[in-house]
C-alpha cells in the first residue's frame, strides 16, 4: 500500500471515528439519526466542517457556493454559470456506499402526445479479442493490448488541491424523473434544472470523489443554451480557465447522456449492478490530431480509457458499452486525463445515472489511488 493511500485511509478513519463520538454525545430522533448515518457513511474526513456542507445536497437545504454565479436574466429556472455553483442532489435518502440515492417522484397519470419507454440492456460487445470491448470509427488501427498495459498518464497523490474537473459540454441534457414505461409531452425537453439534468450525476461524482479524500471541482456552466452550437468551443474555455487556476487537476470528465430510440420508443439502456437498476455507461475518446487540430494527448487519453473500461467490466460485466474511438478531439487534446463519459440515456431515471455516477467515481478513485 502506497504512501499516499496510508495517508488517506488514515485521515478517512480518524474522520469516522469523531463523527461517531459526536453522534453518542447528541440526543436521538429520526431525523438526526438518519443525518448521522448519512455522515458516517460518507466516511467525511472533517465531520464539523463538512457536515454542513453535505447537509445541503442530502437534505434538500440551500446549496453552498464555490464561485460566484454569473445570473444571465434569460437562461430560465437556473443561471448560466460563468464559473460555478455546487449544486443540490434532489431529495435524498442514504445508500450502503458512499453517496445518497435519489428519491423518485410518483409516476404522473399518461398524457397524450408522450410515448413509450423501455429498459434494454444494450450490447456490451466481445471483450475476447482484446479484453475490453470497443468500437472503433476513428479511422485508426489501435491497440488495445498495449493501452491497457501502458503506465496511466495521471495518478491521484495525498493533497487537499483539486484533482478533478467535472464539467458538462451539453449540460442540459435531462432524465426522467419517474419510471412507468411511458414519458408525457416536456419529459424530453432539454433543462437548465440541474436536478433533472447531467448535473445531477456531476454532483454524485464529486461527493463520491470526495468521500474518498480526492479534492473535485464541479463546474455547472451551461453550455448549450440558448444555442447548442458551439458547446464545445464554449467548454473549452471553461476548462482552460480552470485548468489553468489549478494545475494539480489530474482528470477532467465532461459527463454527457446518449439519447436511443427503438421502432419510435424512447430507450433506457439499463444494467442490474448489485441488485440496484443503474444507467448503462460508454467512454468516447477522440484520436483526431492533424496540423489544424492537434491532439498531442490521445494516446494517453486512450490508455486511461481503455484501463477504466477495463476496471468497470470488473464491477459489472453489463455496465459499460463498448469503448468508442472517434475521429474528432472533444476537448481531450487540453488534458492527458480527459474522459468523455455518456451516462444512460433521456429513458434512464435521474436515479438510475447518478447511482452510475457513483460507480464511476468509486472505481476511478481505485484505478488512480
């Protein structure tokens, strides 16, 4: 066991150990109780400071700010963000891991002009060839042995500096928020409400992320509204800022969802991972490098995609699609540790992604301690 992971382990233990004298020495109730479980469970490494701030996404309370919100009087429910807010987890109840569940709302009687949804467990391709399962449309002859051999071009190390980045190129792309085999009429609407939205998933990432002593920021911005066109130039210089504001970040991940439909219903790609319905995943790296568009880094961004592949096959064989390898760059040509993440689809429930999201941030904490 490495230094770093001792020093972390440790810190994680002594945190468990005061949040449990705190809890002998405060009258029970319910609601308390349920709080304290929650703390506790979470393993939080300062439980006086960051109890508070955790009371905020469990508990449904007024979210505690990063960076100041740049309110654009047009953008709807909730602000542009020219930097970021953390945001609130919708309601929650806490799970036996390390980040809350979400608690669904009742299943809205059927309207007409909706449709249908229904849960699939999409192809997870032949893994037999080369030990992870990919889809390779970038034009290139890859290796995949030799990826999944190469040394990871980032590790996490013991600090309290940021060392992950979670943004959102398409940040309004929504879920469903009840699951009865149907959707009604705004359903599918894209939303700047981010306990509908990616958002939502980003946030259970770096609870999760944070649980295990690594330092997350999440960033909010909304980047695909009013126009769609243009995202990614637009999340790129989000992330250059904050790039360059922190250079400890390690790993940045612009977490998506996919949109499927099937004979005009509205899919749900859908896997059972201990014994809890959880959104079917698939990482997408760019290997596009030309002298226009240079991508300096897709070799590297491949060996840490094809790895973590390889390590959610492990949690779940049912989990991940096949890895895609595309002819365009994403934004990964800014960072080594880039990963482009679809969590479900629009037929997934926000439950369903965020508790992907968890696994996602549980594994990633592994591969990279």
């Amino acid at each position: 066991m490495n230094r770093h992971r001792t020093k972390r382990k440790l810190r994680r233990w002594g945190a468990l150990l005061a949040a449990g004298a705190v809890v002998l020495c405060l009258p029970i109730n319910w609601q308390g109780f349920a709080k304290d479980a929650a703390y506790l469970a979470l393993g939080l490494r300062q439980p006086a400071s960051t109890a508070a701030a955790l009371d905020s996404h469990l508990f449904d309370r007024p979210a505690v700010q990063v960076y100041t919100p740049q309110a654009d009087p047009g953008s709807g429910d909730l602000p542009n963000r020219e930097d970021s807010t953390r945001v609130e987890l919708p309601a929650v109840t806490p799970i036996g891991g390390n980040t809350p569940a979400i608690t669904m709302i009742t299943p809205p009687g059927k309207k007409d002009g909706g449709g249908k949804v229904v849960t699939r467990k999409m192809d997870t391709g032949n893994r037999k060839k080369t030990g992870i399962a990919t889809l390779n449309r970038s034009g290139k002859t890859e290796d995949i042995p030799a990826a999944l051999k190469e040394k990871l071009p980032v590790t996490f190390t013991d600090t309290d500096d940021p060392q992950v980045l979670i943004l959102h190129t398409h940040t309004t792309e929504g879920y469903m928020t009840y699951d009865a085999g149907y959707y009604n009429p705004g359903d599918r609407d894209r939303t700047k409400n981010h306990k509908k939205n990616v958002c939502a998933v980003g946030e259970a990432i770096r609870l999760t992320l944070e649980a295990h002593g690594i330092t997350a920021i999440h960033d909010t911005t909304v980047h695909d509204s009013p126009q769609y066109t243009g995202a990614y130039t637009r999340s790129a210089t989000t992330a250059q800022k904050i790039l360059e504001k922190y250079p400890s970040i390690q790993v940045v991940l612009d977490i998506h969802r996919d949109a499927v439909m099937e004979n005009g219903a509205v899919v749900k790609p859908t896997a059972t991972v201990e014994g809890k319905q959880a959104a079917q995943m698939m990482l997408i790296t760019g290997t596009v490098t030309t002298d226009a568009l240079p991508h300096p880094h897709w070799r590297k961004n491949l060996a840490l995609s094809t790895q973590l592949q390889a390590a959610l096959d492990k949690v779940s064989p049912d989990l991940m699609r096949p890895l895609n390898t595309v002819a365009s760059r994403y934004n990964q040509h800014l960072s080594p540790g880039w990963m482009l993440v679809e969590v479900g689809a629009e037929g997934n429930t926000v439950a369903e992604a965020v508790y992907s999201g968890q696994i996602l941030a549980e594994t990633l904490a592994k591969l990279l301690d």
